[in-house]
C-alpha cells in the first residue's frame, strides 16, 4: 500500500514550457486546424451561451444536458485523434466508468446536497446572520471568475493533502489505480473521495444562481480534457493557463513520487503560484505497475486498515511450538 512520503523525483518548473516532446496531431490540414482550435472556440462558445442565452435555457437540466452531450462528442474525438493506443477505452473500461459516472450523479450529489459544503455554508450563514448579496451586483464574468478560481482553489489543497497525509491519500488512492485516460475517468474513485474534492467555500457569496451554472459549464469546457484520449495541438497560452491531458498523465504516472504535482483540476497557473507544476507527460498511467483495482476494491479501500486490524485481532493467537 503506497503512502505519501518524499517531495518527488521531478523538480517542480524544471521542464520547460512547451519543450518536452509533445508529438503532433496527425493528418490533413482540415484535421490540423480543428484539433487546434477546438479547444479555444468551445471554451469560448460556453461563454457566450451562459453569458447570453435567455432565462429559459440558462438552467441546470440545459447544463446536465450539455454535459452530457459534450462527454458523448469528447469520446467520439478519442477515436478521431487518438493519444495513445494503449489508453483506447474497451467495452470493460466503459461498462466500469458508466457505473462511477451513475454513482457521482446520485449517491455522490445526494451527499453533497444534504452534507455537503453548500448545506454547512448555509447553517453557518443563518446561524451568524451573514449576507452577501452585494457580490450579486458585480460584472457577471467576474463572479464566473470567482466562482470558479475559488473552487478550484480549494480543490488545490484538498487534492494536495491527499497526496500528502495518509488518512487522506486512502480515499484518493483509488483514482490512482486507473490504467488509462479517457473521458470519463474523472468520475472513477472511491465516493468519499469525490465527495471530498467537491468541497468548496464558494456559497458564502451570494452569486446569481446563473453564475454557478455558467461555472460549471465553462469549467466543464476547461476541465474534460484532462483526462481524455484525444492529441490536440495545445495552444501554448492554454498550457500555461489550465491543467490539460499533459500536466494530468503525468499526475498519474507510474511513479507514485512524480503524481506529487499538477494537483489543481482547472488553472495549472495555481501549481505554478506554489511551485507544483511540472510541465511534461507520461502515457504509462496508474500504480503498482498498472494494476487495475476492482470496483470492490475501490470501495473498501480507505477502510482497509480498519479491516486488517480486525482481522488481526480476530486471528487465533500463535500456539508456541513444542
């Protein structure tokens, strides 16, 4: 069982921007074009949809929606423009990813709505008599801003506490074992771990409620890739500002020292404001030499000191030899 110890074998900041050998979307002209700008024209296109659409498609069943949709075309272009053949997702790995994507959207959101962040920030609001709705009156991209670099902060330093406290690492551990990227593989995990990393101080603002859900949906166009088995011709302000497949493949790199940088979900300029980014790749994904856990292990993972110990203490003492 691994656990955190050590700064690791990488050197935050020693490779580079845009140095390392990052090969090149491969094709015609027309196929080079769109793996280079896709990236931007969606970010920029989820932009415009919260920032202009009208009330009635500006809700969270529209934002479910095209989530949705967008996964669906992301895994579409994995086949296009393939990273690594050996990340090709299988009917095995899909049939397994469904079923974390199903746990997220009930048993993970339910928790969240009743117990999580959102609902504490709530009693502590009520209880201390605490109003924000001043933070309504502001630029609506600067509360999208807000909203979303404040999350992502968090996530931060949750996600680099788990890499770096033991009781911690045992809920996040599981996302590690994961033997390739695609698409889906942000939803794969134990649930108390994707409970966790979705903690967030953000409500304490009294945003619009569109403001949350334009937060969600241009993270949405930021964060999907970090994950997939798609080869675009990065931009390199891109690199610079946001966490890609690059910086995300080498968090999950074989090496369990190396995992220990890139830890923020959305702006990687986070890991460069404290000096945890590492500008490199890797294709080789997971620990303990790739092996895949289980869904059952991943489940009881974080409680496997807990049942070792009562194994232990339910084992029949030692007979002294005679």
């Amino acid at each position: 069982m691994n656990a955190p110890s050590g700064i690791g074998t990488r050197r935050a900041g020693a490779q580079r921007l845009g140095t390392w050998d990052r090969p090149k979307v491969q094709g015609g002209p027309v196929k080079q074009f769109i793996f280079t700008w896709f990236q931007p024209v969606v970010l920029a296109a989820m932009i415009a949809f919260w920032t202009f659409a009208p009330d009635r498609y500006a809700t969270p069943a529209v934002g479910i929606g095209i989530g949705i949709a967008f996964k669906v075309v992301c895994l579409g272009l994995e086949w296009v423009s393939q990273r690594h053949a050996s990340w090709r997702l299988t009917w095995k790995e899909l049939t397994t990813d469904l079923f974390y994507v199903a746990v997220s959207y009930t048993l993970v959101k339910y928790a969240a709505k009743h117990i999580g962040s959102d609902a504490a920030v709530d009693a502590i609001k009520h209880y201390w008599n605490i109003h924000t709705a001043w933070a309504g009156h502001w630029p609506f991209l600067l509360q999208v801003f807000v909203t979303m670099f404040v999350f992502d902060f968090g996530q931060y330093w949750m996600h680099r506490a788990m890499h770096n406290w033991y009781p911690l690492w045992l809920t996040h551990a599981p996302h590690h074992y994961i033997t390739q990227l695609n698409v889906l593989k942000g939803a794969i995990g134990n649930p108390i771990e994707i409970f966790l990393i979705g903690l967030g101080i953000g409500g304490f603002l009294d945003f619009l409620p569109r403001a949350a859900l334009a937060a969600g949906g241009i993270g949405l166009a930021i964060d999907i890739y970090n994950h997939a088995n798609i080869r675009f011709n990065t931009p390199r302000w891109w690199l610079y500002l946001f966490n890609t497949v690059e910086h995300h493949s080498l968090h999950h790199c074989q090496d369990y020292a190396s995992t220990r940088c890139n830890y923020a979900n959305t702006f990687i300029v986070i890991d460069r404001m404290f000096g945890t980014c590492v500008d490199d790749e890797a294709e080789l994904v997971g620990q303990e030499g790739g092996r895949r856990m289980s869904i059952r292990e991943q489940m009881l993972y974080p409680f496997l000191p807990v049942i070792d110990r009562v194994r232990t203490w339910r084992s029949p003492a030692a007979v002294p030899a005679e």
